[in-house]
C-alpha cells in the first residue's frame, strides 16, 4: 500500500496479522500454554491486586501526575 508522499504502509503487517491469527486460534484450541507447566517454579506468588497497587498504579501516577486512588 502507498501512503502520501509515496511512503510505504508495509511494517510487516501481513507477517503481524498471520502470527495474531496462529495464537488467537491456538488459545481457541487450548493449545496456548501447552509447552510450559504451571508449577511453583514458574508462577510468581504476586497477586494481580497487589501489583496493581505496588507496581501499576505507581507507574501510572507518574505517567499521568494525577493520582490514582485504589
């Protein structure tokens, strides 16, 4: 595709849609994580409440400087 200018619009697109198709189809399937196990070496003991509190909100805050209330 040819932008304005005659750019290109390629940026791998096709390459990006074919690997979203394969991994939307494989969750589909069950198949996602069929490779690694969930076991105590590969699962963090970090819930998702704290970090969001201890990790994402701060991050956040200082993205935006406004302060965000949990």
């Amino acid at each position: 595709m040819k932008l304005a200018g005659g750019h290109s619009c390629g940026w791998g697109f096709r390459q990006r849609a074919s690997l979203y198709d394969e991994m939307t189809r494989n969750i589909n399937a069950g198949e996602s994580m069929a490779n690694g196990p969930r076991d105590a070496a590969s699962t963090t003991p970090t819930t998702l409440e704290e970090f969001a509190k201890t990790v994402f909100a701060p991050v956040l805050q200082a993205a935006t400087a406004t302060p965000v209330t949990a």
